[in-house]
C-alpha cells in the first residue's frame, strides 16, 4: 500500500525533520519505490523463523559499578552550540 | 616509495634508510598534487601529521617501534580523533572537532602510526558513491568521470592514487568492500565485533564494522592486526585472543574448497565483471582450490531487508544529532520543536533524510511486525544460508559489485538503483561474517573489478591466505592508474 502524502509528513513529524510539502512529494516517490524494493520480503514464508536481531548471539557484559571515567564536561561542552555555567542551553520550554 | 609495501616501508624505516618524515612528506605531497583533483580527504593538517612523524621517528630511534610505527594512514572520516575535525561526510557534524579518539584511532596511534588526514565519504557512510557528500563527491582515481565506489569511497581513492599506503574503513552494507573493488584495492571487512565501533560514528549498530584498505592482502594483514582487538566500551566487542592475522599468507591452497554461489552469478551481474570473476576462479583452481556450488537461495532478499534493518537502526543512531550538544544548529528558530527540526532538515542531506524516514516509518506503531520483525526473519534465513554453504566449502567466493564503476551522478535521482549495488556484498553483513574484495581484472572502460572472497566467522587469516595466494601469482594488485602515475 502506497505512502499518502499525510504519512510521509507525520514520519517527519515523528523525525522532528522540517519538511515543506513541495519535498514531500518527491521524498513520497522515492520511499514508494523503496517500499515496493522492500515488499519482496512478504513472498517468502518465515513462520516459525527465529529473528535475528544482531549478528552474533552475545549477552551484553556487566561490569563492577565504579567509576571508570574522568571529568571531562568542560572539554566536551567546549564544542557545544551554545552554553552558559556548564549547561547547554535550548529555547525556553516551560514558561 | 608510493608503491611499496607497508612490510617494505616498515623495514626501510628500521633500518633508517628513510624517515617516517619524510615519509609522511611525500604522501602528503602527494595529496596537495592530487586532492583538487579527486577530492579523496576533507581533512589534511600537515603540521599534526608531521608532529606525529617526528615522534615515530624518536620511537624508532630508541627501537622501540611496532610495524606500523612511521607508516602515515589515511582515515574515514567517520572515526573520531582527537582534535581533528570529524565530519562523517555532512553539514551536521561540519563544526565537530573530536574530544577524544576512536578505539581504532588510539590502536593505531598506540602503533606509532601517522595520521595522514581524515578521507571522504558517503554523509554518515550512506551510499555506494561517495557522491552524497556535503564536501563534494570522491572522483575515481582510473577515471574522474567516475565514482570511487562508497561509503568509503575517499579512502579508496587514497590508496588507489598512491595519497597513502594505506587506509581505515568502515563497512554496513558493502562500504569498505565495494569502493575497494571499483578503486582497484584491496579492503577487508572482518568479522562482526572483531574492530571496536568506539568512537566510530554510528549507522546501523548491528551491522557496522571498521576495517582496512590497502594495495596488498599482506598489507591489510598487517592492518588488521593493529585494528582488531578487544574493547570493554563496545558492547558488542568480542573477546578473543589476538591472533597474528598474517600467518596463514603463505599456505598453499592445495584442497582449498571455493564455494561459488550461482545466485551471484546470475542476472544484473555485467558480463565485463562476470568474465573476470570467472578468470580469477579459474586461476585459483590452477593453484590447487577446488570448486564447489553452492546455494545462497535467500541472497535475493537480502537488499529488502538491509533496507529496512539499516534505516531502522540508523532513525534511532541519528536521533542524538539535534543541535544541542554538538554539530550544527539551525539559525533561526521559534522555540525548540522548531529548532530540532530546522536544525536536521538543513544538516542532514537528502539521502541521509530519505533512510531515517524510512526507519521512522518502519519502526512505528502498527508497521513494526510487517517490516522490522519480519526482515530480521529475513536476516536469520541469510545466516543459514551461509552455515550450511560453509559446511561445504571454506570461502564463498562471486564478484564484489554487479558492476565496474558507474559515471558520476548515473544513479543519484534513484535510489533504489543506487541500492542494488551492495546485492552482493550486504549478506555478510547482515549475518557478521568477514569479507575482503582484491582486484582480479579490469571490465567496460578499463575500470577496475573486484573479487569478493566471504569466510566463516573468524577466519580472517583464511580469507587473507587465499588473497595473498592470489595476488602471488597475478598483479592485478599492483597497477595504478596511468593518468596519476608520479
């Protein structure tokens, strides 16, 4: 079933890309003809088929709970876009 | 000098008959003569590398170098080094210098190795071209008309041209290999978890890999060995011991079981690649290897489902680039919805876009069990595919890309074609086996055709022994292209 236009702009939406709808419905065509690439999985029958979410089976490590890294906000927040007193600053959100 | 071997450049380095200075100034002369015109590294900065140079060579004078100590290496832009500016290929991240190294990056640092600059790329290694670029596509160093192959198509063209001896890679769905096979290099994607992905910018998680490229198997060998390697800050990280992955270069291949599966023989494979391929199977059984068929009967599905694991992944990875913390931020704004969303529609281009759009869609409520969960059905009937192939044979060997090079911008307004490129490559990804693609002739326009030789899980040293084998007895590895030549 085709993309409609609505879905493509809820996806970006949900993306937080802007999207104006003049790209909207040349990024359409090209995900339709994506999807259609990617239907060819639904001819094949894979009931009972174990997913295969990564490419070996590892069970995540854990480590001892203690400190393993050092102080390194400034260093780090020195490449920020904007920043005041060791926080990054964003556009008001509460009022 | 351009030409040699990392093991010659190592020996002649020992034994002082040239210094990692000068070394390191003749690659990067070679760069300034070259990159305008291939447009292979967004980053060069000589006095870092020379720094780095001088240091080796203080290492080599008190002996206490490693073999890759002096040896300048280029490196995809995708791994983050300290102090360098990091881009992976796009407008967000134009502004990123990195705070720390990438596991990699510290390995070959630990080495002695020079960082020679930070080489070009498909935005966020998405794409078979190296054209999707916001710093401009990779020119192909056999024909600037075409493309390099992608996403690490700036680190084959360096090597190609003879910009460095050598190269890092990364590769999600063919990236390392595919660019290798239309540059005319050699390129190893190991196994799954076998480089830590530590401050290597992510793409698709399950299925990104770190890598060499080089001119030689015996160089990518060499490489290897100071890439892989366990990492407790990657979760996936696998814990081995470390294996000398050039040991196994000079076994004969007598016995050797290549499998060779007719579904990458079939249609959309070009006859130029085909005949070579073909050429190159042929050699290796006069060598004493022995042809086996065997069947990769779900290879077709592969693409589908590659495209559907990888943007999911990718949606997800690419959510922290929201003009907060690093990368760029949008100018104008209202408040901050508004801001996450300018700041990702102008710093990301139309292909990286495109795939979190598909991921976002593929990953939502109602959609997750017809795409997600079913292409991850998909990806466990390719690894089956491949452990009963492997019960038959020791390496499955086709051709790397249906094609030799395409000319630039010939795939760019459609995707789907653009896609169809990794046909071969992407099923060793989505099951985490090792690959390599060496050059095994030239096709259509004189452009190079690569040789994509899979092994099983862990068997890199194998996979290398049978390129080394083959690169005794052929010299396709060793042309350049004539219009670059010094």
């Amino acid at each position: 079933m085709p993309l409609t236009l609505k879905e493509v702009l809820d996806i970006a939406a949900l993306a937080r890309i802007g999207i104006g709808e003049a790209e909207a419905q040349a990024v359409q065509a090209d995900l339709n003809n994506i999807f259609e690439l990617i239907g060819q999985m639904q001819r094949v029958d894979t009931e009972g088929v174990e997913p295969m979410s990564h490419a070996q089976d590892l069970a995540l490590r854990l480590r001892e709970d203690k400190v393993s890294e050092t102080d390194q906000r400034e260093l780090f927040q020195s490449i920020a876009p904007q920043k005041e007193a060791g926080l990054y600053l964003v556009p008001k959100v509460i009022e | 000098m351009l030409n040699a071997s990392l093991k010659d450049l190592s020996s002649g380095l020992a034994q002082k008959k040239i210094s990692s200075l000068e070394l390191t100034k003749l690659f990067l002369g070679r760069i300034r003569a070259l990159n305008d015109k291939l447009n292979a590294f967004i980053t060069v900065d000589e006095e870092k590398s020379l720094a780095q140079a001088r240091a080796a060579d203080g290492r080599i004078a008190k002996r206490a170098s490693q073999p890759l100590t002096g040896i300048p290496v280029a490196h995809k832009d995708i791994f983050v080094a300290r102090d360098w500016l990091t881009t992976c290929g796009s407008k967000i991240l134009s502004n990123f210098v990195g705070p720390y190294d990438a596991h990699v990056i510290a390995r070959f640092n630990d080495a002695g190795a020079v960082i020679l600059g930070k080489t070009n790329m498909d935005e966020f290694a998405m794409g078979s071209s190296s054209e999707s670029s916001f710093y401009g596509p990779v020119k192909n160093a056999w024909s600037t008309d075409c493309v390099p192959g992608g996403s690490s198509g700036g680190s084959a063209a360096a090597v190609a041209a003879r910009m460095a001896p050598a190269a890092t890679g990364t590769d999600t769905g063919g990236s390392i290999r595919q660019p290798a096979a239309l540059s005319g290099v050699s390129g190893l994607k190991p196994t799954y978890g076998l480089v830590s992905r530590y401050g290597m910018i992510a793409f698709a998680s399950s299925l990104d890999q770190g890598g060499p490229l080089a001119k030689s198997a015996e160089d990518l060998a060499l490489l290897l060995n100071a890439m892989a390697g366990f990492d407790p800050r990657d979760s996936t990280s696998v814990e081995r011991e470390a294996e000398d992955y050039a040991r196994d270069l000079n076994k004969p291949l007598a016995g050797l079981r290549v499998g060779v599966p007719k579904e990458h023989f079939g249609e959309g494979l070009s006859a130029d690649v085909g005949k070579a391929v073909e050429a190159a199977l042929a050699k290796l059984e006069k060598l004493g290897a022995r042809r086996v068929p065997v069947d990769l009967p779900n290879s077709g599905l592969s693409v589908p489902a590659y495209y559907v694991i990888a943007p999911a992944e990718a949606s997800s990875n690419l959510s922290r680039f929201d003009g907060v913390r690093y990368g760029y931020r949008a100018k104008n704004y209202r408040d901050l919805g508004d801001m996450y969303r300018k700041t990702r529609a102008e710093g990301f281009g139309a292909e990286v876009r495109r795939r979190i759009l598909i991921g976002t869609y593929v990953l939502s409520h109602g959609y997750y069990d017809a795409y997600y969960l079913k292409a991850q059905k998909i990806r466990r009937l390719i690894a089956q595919d491949f452990v009963e192939a492997f019960e038959r044979c020791d390496v499955v060997i086709g051709p790397t890309s249906p094609t030799v090079a395409f000319r630039i911008g010939a795939k760019t307004s459609d995707p789907v074609q653009m896609y169809l490129n990794d046909i071969y490559t992407i099923p060793a990804n989505l099951a985490g086996l090792p690959a390599a693609s060496i050059p095994c002739g030239f096709g259509v326009g004189g452009l190079p055709v690569g040789l994509h030789i899979v092994g099983n899980y862990f068997s890199e040293a194998k996979i290398l022994n049978v390129a080394h084998q083959y690169q005794r007895e052929t010299d396709w590895h060793t042309r350049e292209p004539a219009g670059l030549k010094q």
